[in-house]
C-alpha cells in the first residue's frame, strides 16, 4: 500500500512539473534585469541555465521575445526584423499551452502582440501592427476582467490606452468600430499603480525599471511636468549605474529640459559599451550635445561614428543636416552643400526631424548662420548666449519665415526664462505673421500658449490656443504637436 501510494505522488509529481507553468524565480528576474539593461548575451546565458532546470517554464519564451523586440526596436535592422520575427509564431503557441486559470496566458500573449506591433511601426507595416494592437487590447482587457487584481497587466494596458489616447481625430471613427477606449491620463494612472506597487511589494520589485521607462517617456512626448520629471529623475538616479536603457532616458529628459552640460557628464560615465546590445542612436544623441555647444568637430567624430555604423531607418538625413550645419559655423558653404546633397541620397522620411532635413536640402540659398547657433544653444540650455545672438543680429535681410523664426525663437527663451509675458506676447506674434507659413513655428507657439494658460489654471483661454494650434494646417513635426494639443484639449475640458 505504501509503495502504491509512493509511486502515485512520484507520477503526480512528475506529470505536474510536465505541464507548462510560469515560474518568475530569481533567474527570471535577473534576465529580466539583464534584458532591460541591453545586456542581451548575459540575459540569453542566464535562460538557458533556466531553461535546463525548468524546461516548462513558458516564461522563458517570453522573456526571449522581449530580446528580439528590443533589438529590433533599438536597431531598426530591417534584416534582423524580418528573421526575428519568424520566432513569434512558436513562442506564442508555447504560452498557448498554459492553462486558462494562469492569469499569465492572456497576459503574455497580449504583449507579445504588442511588441512586435510597435516594432512593425518602425517598418510602416501599418496594417498588421493594427491587427495586433487589436488582439492585444482584446487579451488585456478580457485578462483584466478575469484576474482583476493582476498587476502586472496594468503595464501593457497603461501603454495601449496612452497610445489609443494618442490617435490622431481624423482615425477616432476606426477606433469606434473596433471599439477600442483609452486615453493619455487612463494610462498614466494604471503605470503609476504598478510603479506603486513595485516600489512597496518585493513581489513586484522586477518591474519597477520598465514602469519607470515607460512613465518617463510619455512624460517627455505629451507633456512635460517638471516635478514629475524631478520625481522620475530622482528614481533613475538609484537605478540606471549600470542599465543602458535608463541611462537613455535619463539623457533624453535633461535634454528635453535644457541641461547640455550635465548631458554630456553623463555620457563620460556610461559604461563600457561593449557588454550592451549596439546603441547607435546614443551616439547620434551625443553628437547633438555637442553641437549644442557649438563644438563642431567633437560633433562630426559622433555623427560620422553613428553613420558608419547604423543600419535603422530614422535620423540618417538628420545626421547629415547637423554634419552640413558644423561646416556651415565654421564658413564651409562648399561642403554644407556637399552634405546637403547626402540628405537627399540617404535615409528616409518617416520623422519629423528627416523630413525637416529634407526640406532643408530642397531649399533655395543658405540658412541664417545666426539663427542655427540660437536654435542649437537654445536646445543645450544656454539660453543668454542664444538670446545674445538673436538681439544683435542683422535683421535688414531675412526672409519672412527667417523672420517668423527669430520672433518665435525669442518667444521660447522668454519662456523657459520665466518671462511669462514676454513670451506670451512673442508667441502671439509667431501666430499671427506665421499662421499661413507651412513650417512649425505658429503651431508649435499655440500649443505653448495653452500650456501657459492652463498652468496657470486659465482653462477656457487654454481650450482656445490648443484649438488654434488644431486648426493650424503645417507641414513639420505636425502629428507631435497636434498629439500634444490633443492631450491638452482633453485635459482643459474635462
């Protein structure tokens, strides 16, 4: 009897660890680290000590899915997407095989889903990225519905509710079809509730550094809030000694906020590189805080290095554009011109800043030297020295959009300076002589002024200037800043 008991437990034993299961151990958690921090080979080594001692952990897939998602997020390698992507069909027929009880199945299966349409994004796959949007929304949203109280779900949903938030009107009608509901401040609240939780559960620990990547991001692309930003920045801090992907986004907000000089301290103690997954785009970035600074040949060492070694799709004809303004500061319209030409042969218009480029290149004479320099320390912070040169420049010939630049240019130093009136009166200017003018300068100043209003609790004036900027018809950065009026509209109306 007893060895028929004894052999019952050891059959039920074995066929229980038969089945798959997710087994978030400390393996798990330190390749998901790994993989967060770009350091993919330590990740992969890591799961496959897992994967030896637990072979029906259907975590392991997923977790190698979210490898080939960064990789080819952060590549934007067309040849890596096009065989990575062939591993999405097997991994999602691997979690498949968990049990309908495991609120992990749907959830697992929706982010799958999810990553590979954000990459498919990066290659204008329009279509199937919507297709999989869909299905993951579907998988959340019906896994939110079963296992309430499933926190890591409010990750992926957070994100896709900020993204349906996000479509621009002209689509809302396809929205209301596929019945699909979010919006910006949803998504926000549902991040901010799992960054709570891995902040005060040991449990949820492991999650904390992608709720932070994610909140500092949409914080950075809708709408900036300095104490939040502090508040973020304050977390990254204790965070990023050794994670690339933080350390990027610690770079992104203090350069979005002006802070050139402490930018370029942080790319003097990031790590040795070597050990990471290929982060190209971080030399891009370096190079742009250079020439912030007006170092010109330190810039051209960064955006040769980022040339020579990029296979993605995006900032090519940008990186050319910056090359051709370094020899422009220094008098060389001849090899200006030479690299303009290289904006046209290379790369692609998928982003604001290539299009821009472009635009650039297929324009008639010089740009204004004087107003490059104001715009590039503009961006570093240096906002005495940029307004310096737009008070004591030669105004006898610019054009009328050099014109509606300078006005506008003064405007935003006026407000990052805190002179409130200043610019509102230099951002009213912008609108009024640039309305008509195809380039950014008229939408991107309503768009600051209900800011303005709205910060100071001033609503309806603040509805008024994010509709003004709605009904501005221009030709840059048009879907960023109208996805911040949006935003904005939505926020004041409420």
């Amino acid at each position: 009897m007893k060895l028929l008991l004894f052999i019952t437990f050891v059959f039920l034993s074995l066929s229980s660890s038969s089945q798959p299961q997710v087994i978030i151990n400390d393996n798990c958690k330190k390749a998901y680290q790994e993989i967060l921090s770009l350091r993919f080979e330590e990740a992969e080594q890591i799961l496959e000590t897992e994967k030896a001692a637990n072979p029906n952990n259907i975590y392991v897939p997923y977790l190698e899915n979210y490898i080939d998602f960064l990789s080819v997020f952060i590549s934007e390698d067309e040849t890596m997407f096009d065989r990575l992507e062939e591993n999405k069909s097997e991994r999602i027929d691997q979690i498949k095989k968990l049990s309908n009880t495991s609120p992990y199945r749907d959830f697992l299966l929706g982010n799958i889903n999810l990553q590979w349409a954000v990459a498919r994004l990066k290659f204008q796959e329009y279509f199937i990225a919507a297709f999989e949007i869909n299905k993951a929304y579907r998988l959340l949203e019906s896994n939110r519905k079963t296992f309430p109280d499933f926190i890591p779900n409010n990750i992926s949903l957070g994100v896709l509710h900020i993204m349906i938030g996000l479509v621009p009107s002209k689509y809302q009608w396809l929205l209301d079809i596929i019945d699909m509901e979010g919006n910006v401040d949803q998504g926000k609240s549902e991040l901010r509730l799992v960054l709570q939780n891995s902040m005060e559960d040991k449990a949820y620990h492991y999650l904390k550094n992608e709720v932070l990547f994610y909140l500092g991001f949409v914080e950075l692309n809708i709408y900036p809030d300095e104490k939040e930003l502090e508040f973020l920045l304050s977390h990254l801090e204790n965070e990023e000694q050794d994670n690339l992907l933080l350390s990027y986004l610690t770079i992104n907000i203090l350069m979005r906020t002006g802070n050139n000089e402490e930018v370029l301290s942080k790319f003097e103690q990031l790590p040795e590189l070597s050990a990471y997954f290929p982060f190209y785009y971080l030399r891009y970035l370096e190079a742009e805080c250079q020439l912030r600074k007006l170092e010109t040949e330190q810039a051209k060492i960064q955006y040769d290095f980022f040339l020579e070694n990029y296979n993605g799709q995006n900032y090519i004809k940008d990186a050319y554009r910056k090359k051709a303004w370094s020899s422009l500061l220094n008098s060389d319209t001849l090899r200006y011109q030479e690299l303009m030409t290289r904006v046209i042969e290379n790369g692609h218009m998928y982003i604001g800043q290539d299009k821009d480029a472009e635009r650039e290149a297929n324009s008639e004479g010089l740009p204004n030297v004087d107003l490059i320099k104001a715009r590039l320390l503009f961006d570093g912070g240096y906002y005495k020295q940029a307004d310096s040169i737009l008070h004591s420049m030669d105004t006898t010939h610019l054009s009328e959009v050099q014109t509606i630049e300078r006005v506008y240019r003064k405007a935003r130093i006026a407000h990052q300076t805190q002179n409130i009136q200043l610019a509102m009166s230099n951002y009213l200017k912008t609108i009024t002589i640039g309305k008509d003018n195809p380039r950014y300068f008229a939408g991107n100043a309503a768009l600051k002024l209900g800011e303005i209003y709205e910060a100071d609790s001033n609503y309806q004036d603040a509805l008024y200037y994010y509709q003004v900027c709605l009904d501005l018809d221009f030709d840059e950065y048009e879907s960023g800043i109208h996805s911040k009026a949006r935003a904005g509209l939505k926020r004041v109306s409420e």
